[in-house]
C-alpha cells in the first residue's frame, strides 16, 4: 500500500515538472516568434523612413486604390523617379517605378480573427530581369509568390503576415489626410499603418519628407570680387611709392655732424647743408 502511494505521489510530481516544462518551452517559442515579428517591421519601418527622408527632387509619389468604389479594397504605393529607393534584386540602383502593395497568402491562410493573411510586396519591372536561363522557370510558376499577378508583375515579399496596409498623405494646405494621391508635388507627411496576424491594433507611423529650398543667387559677386582685388592692388602701389620716397630724401648717409653733411650718393642736399659741404668724417 506505501509502494503504491509513493507511486502516485511520485506520478503527480513528474507530471506537474513536465507541465511546467512544457509551458516555459512553448513561452520561450512564442516569444522568439514575437521579437522576429517586431525586428521584421522595425526593418520595413527603418527602410521607410530612409527612402521617404532622402527623396530626391526628382521624385514623385503616386496613391492609388486597386477599386476607387470600395476604400478597403486595398492600396498600391508608386514611387518614381528614385533610383536609391528599395534597392533589392540583382539592380539595386534603378530607374524604374517601384510599387509597394500586398499579395494574398497562396494558401489562404487567415489569423485567429478570420482575417485573410497577406504578404507585403515589391514590384519593379527589372527585379527579376528576363532572361533565357531563368525565363523559362518563372514561366512556369502560375500559382505562389512568385507567380505574376493579372498585369504580369512579379512581386519580392517584405514584410510577412500583415492583415492590413494602409496609407495617407497629409497635405497640409487643406489639413487634410488623403488616401489618393496623383501629384507631382510631393505630401507634407506620409502615414503608413499596418495590423499584422492575431492583432487588432494597428502599428502607425508617419514619416516627414525633406523641404526644397531655393535660393535665389547674386550676380553681383564676380563684379564685386574683382573691385575689390583692385582696390588691394592699388593700395599695395601705393605703399611702394611712398617707401621710394623716403629713400631718396635721406641724404645725410656721408656722416659728420648733424645738419652738416653733404649729399649722399644719388640723394639730394640736405635742408641745412652750405654751399661747400665739409668733407666727409669718419
């Protein structure tokens, strides 16, 4: 009868350790999982901030909706004119539009709240560049990710399992947040919100775009350069004119006593020097 006890007591303590265990292991798996979700949108949300922060004025941002009639059904982001901008693929620096916008789960997958699972996607016409070993491959894919979508675009995944994108731009001469935008000037702000998987709050970030300034030049500058490297030049003359004269006026280098001397040579008599100079002393 104490074996069996022992037994049980025994039973109960193993498994209560392995519960125990069980759940530290299945806590640590959630949170591994939860910080490479966080450093994945922090990454997107950094690379945002540097493409929106270092526009070049050549650039221009178009915001469309894949259906004008239903506001939900989804947006695409089109920069242009930014070669730097999202440089993946085999042409980082590119000339071409690049266009952001989500891509459905091929497998339809959907989160805890029945919400359909999708993939934030890059599209630009050279990253896949078409050629005839890898031609015939991407040819052949008619389903998944890398299959073209109804527009034969290709589509690079950067941000998994996002439920919802969404983005405004705020001009703030109407102050107002527009979901549509198709001019070449550029928003004041750019806000971008995303919901990923088995979550309801969205992650909102807005970005500032840089300001343009132009200054109007002066072309008087070379004109008063020049003055005034003349006016520098005619000073310096006229110090040498001077220095010359001095020279010449001195004429007591023969020595003797004072206002006594003769003239020295190539100068001229002295102001109090008679009509037969003393000669010479030493």
């Amino acid at each position: 009868m104490e074996v069996v006890i022992a037994l049980t007591i025994l039973g109960m303590i193993t498994g209560t350790l392995f519960s125990i265990i069980q759940g530290s292991v299945k806590g640590a798996a959630q949170i591994e999982q939860i910080q490479r979700e966080n450093d994945a949108i922090n990454r997107f949300l950094d690379l945002c901030r540097k493409t929106f922060t270092t526009l070049p004025s050549t650039a221009t941002l178009e915001l469309t909706l894949l259906d004008p009639n239903s506001p939900a059904s989804g947006q695409e982001l089109t920069i242009s004119g930014s070669p730097n901008c999202f440089g993946f693929g085999i042409n980082p620096i590119s000339y071409k539009d690049t266009i952001l916008g989500l891509r459905p789960d091929p497998n339809g997958a959907t989160d805890t709240n029945n919400a359909l699972v999708s993939y934030l996607c890059l599209s630009r016409e050279d990253l896949i560049p078409q050629t005839d070993s890898n031609g015939m491959a991407l040819r052949q894919e008619t389903t998944g990710l890398t299959a073209p979508d109804d527009q034969g675009r290709y589509w690079m995944p950067l941000l998994p399992d996002v439920v919802n994108l969404k983005w405004r731009f705020f001009k703030d001469a109407d102050d107002t947040w527009l979901e549509e935008w198709n001019n070449d000037a550029w928003p004041d702000l750019i806000e971008i919100q995303l919901v990923m998987r088995d979550r309801t709050t969205p992650l909102r970030m807005v970005y500032g775009l840089p300001t343009l300034l132009l200054v109007k030049g002066n072309g008087s500058t070379t004109a008063n350069t020049s003055s005034s490297q003349g006016e520098n030049n005619s000073g310096g003359g006229g110090g040498r004119q001077g220095q010359g004269q001095g020279q010449g006026g001195g004429g007591g280098q023969g020595g003797g006593k004072p206002n006594s001397g003769g003239p020295g040579p190539g100068g001229n008599p002295g102001p109090n020097s008679g009509p037969n100079p003393a000669p010479s002393g030493r």
